[in-house]
C-alpha cells in the first residue's frame, strides 16, 4: 500500500470539497433547497433540511482534512466512509424518487455515481490495486 497521497486522490478530495460546500449552503438556506428539490417547505423539511447540511458540513471537513492530509493512512477511513454515503444517499434517493423533482432527483444520482467513481479509484489506486492513473 502506498503511504504518499497521490494527486488523483487530492483531486478527488478538491472537488468533493467543492461540491459539499455547495450542498452545505444550500441545505442550510431551506427556502432555496424546498424549491429545487421540488417538496413542499414546511416545519419537518426546514428541521431536516438544516439537519443534512449540518451532515454536508462535516463531509466537507473531512475532505478538508485530505486535502491536506501527508499520508494515506490518515485519510483512508475517510474514503471508505465516503462510498458508504454515497452508496447509501443514491439507495435512499432512488427509494424515494417520488418526493423529489425527478430532474433534480436524476442529477443527484448522476453526481453520487462520479464522486462514487472518484473515490473508488482514489482507494483502488492508494491501495495499490490499480495504477496510478497521474
């Protein structure tokens, strides 16, 4: 296994970072988030929607914390928890297809699928399964 980080894997950790702050703000402003997501605004979407940003803030420490991570035994539980999220959020997203904007609901699972792929060749690669490919 290789202890240095590979640029592809800072990479990965950059534009999760980017994409997670974006859903951060978004989940915490619920008057934009009901809208786009195409459900009605009310006491519990409010509650949840605060509560999903709340855990997009911590996501986007965590790839914070890789991006400027030496070494990948310090970030490798990170990934792993990453494709559970990802994997878990496409499962509950595609469940309950039905409550969201259909057009929004597919640009989620599109968006989980690259960074599912991203991470996937992040840990392949740091874990020496499959050449680097920068």
């Amino acid at each position: 296994m290789g202890e240095e980080i590979l640029k592809f894997t800072k990479l990965t950790f950059i534009i999760h970072f980017i994409i997670g702050l974006v859903f951060t703000i978004l989940f915490w402003i619920p008057d934009i988030t009901s809208p786009i997501l195409g459900i009605e605004r009310t006491l519990d979407t409010h509650a949840m929607s605060l509560t999903i940003g709340a855990l997009f803030a911590a996501l986007v420490v965590s790839s914070l914390c890789g991006i400027f991570a030496k070494e990948w035994k310090q970030v490798r539980i990170v990934v792993i928890a990453e494709m559970v999220w990802l994997v878990a959020g496409m499962v509950t997203t595609i469940v309950s297809f039905a409550a969201f904007d259909s057009v929004m609901a597919v640009l989620m699972i599109i968006m989980s699928i690259i960074l599912l792929a991203l991470f996937l060749l992040t840990f392949l690669q740091q874990e020496d399964k499959l050449k680097p490919l920068f």
